[in-house]
C-alpha cells in the first residue's frame, strides 16, 4: 500500500495497549504498520503471512485477535476463514478528508472480498 503509518507514541501509555503480552504488542503494531495494510482499515491478511513477517505461531496470533475482538469497544476484527482483518482506528489515525485519500479508501474496499467485517461498518 504505502510506505510510510503514523504512529502515534501515545498508545504506549493507553491503559488497554499497556495490559496486553508482549506478543500482543508487536501483533497489534504490525496490523498497522505491515505493507498491506489500508488506510481504511480493512484488507487482506491471511494469518500465515501474519505468521512469515512477525515470527509469531498461529495460536498467539488468533488469542491476539480474540484479545483485541474482546475490548470494549473491540479494537480488531479478524475473519479468519478468508482472511481478511479490520483494524477500527485506522482511519482516524491515518487518514484524512481529502478527495485522494476517499478514493483510495473506496478502491481498497473494491478489493477486498465480501465479508460480515466490510458491512460491519461504514469505512
């Protein structure tokens, strides 16, 4: 996608980021950092991709996920069966109003396959 996130050092002191393992840090940085990754916050990522760039195994990344699905409001998305992730913040920290950025939301959304997380919410 792009090669350059904002990350904002704030979320090393939010309360929930700070409670979770390790292992959960570097998931949760990676979803926003890994080159795939959508402004809108939404796209592709089969765990064993998630699995050749971290170094993580399988069970950590899904006990991640479920982690980050149970906050409330939940933090992270994840459908397993198609592999597809919805990281919520995304867009709000990472992107912004103008005319490019809405286009590229759209197409990046075109791209991703119909799913219960692409109706989940508006992007």
């Amino acid at each position: 996608m792009v090669g350059y996130r904002q990350t904002h050092s704030r979320m090393w002191s939010d309360g929930w980021f700070a409670e979770l393992q390790p292992l959960h840090k570097l998931l949760f940085v990676y979803l926003f950092t890994n080159e795939r990754a959508s402004v809108s916050g939404i796209y592709e990522l089969p765990v064993r991709i998630i699995q050749f760039d971290t170094g993580l195994d399988r069970d950590v990344i899904l006990s991640g996920f479920a982690e980050f699905a149970k906050a409330e409001p939940a933090k992270v998305l994840y459908d397993a069966e198609i592999g597809v992730v919805y990281v919520r913040n995304m867009l709000k920290y990472q992107g912004s109003t103008s005319p490019h950025v809405k286009k590229r939301i759209q197409g990046d959304l075109k791209s991703v396959p119909e799913c219960a997380l692409k109706r989940s919410e508006e992007h």
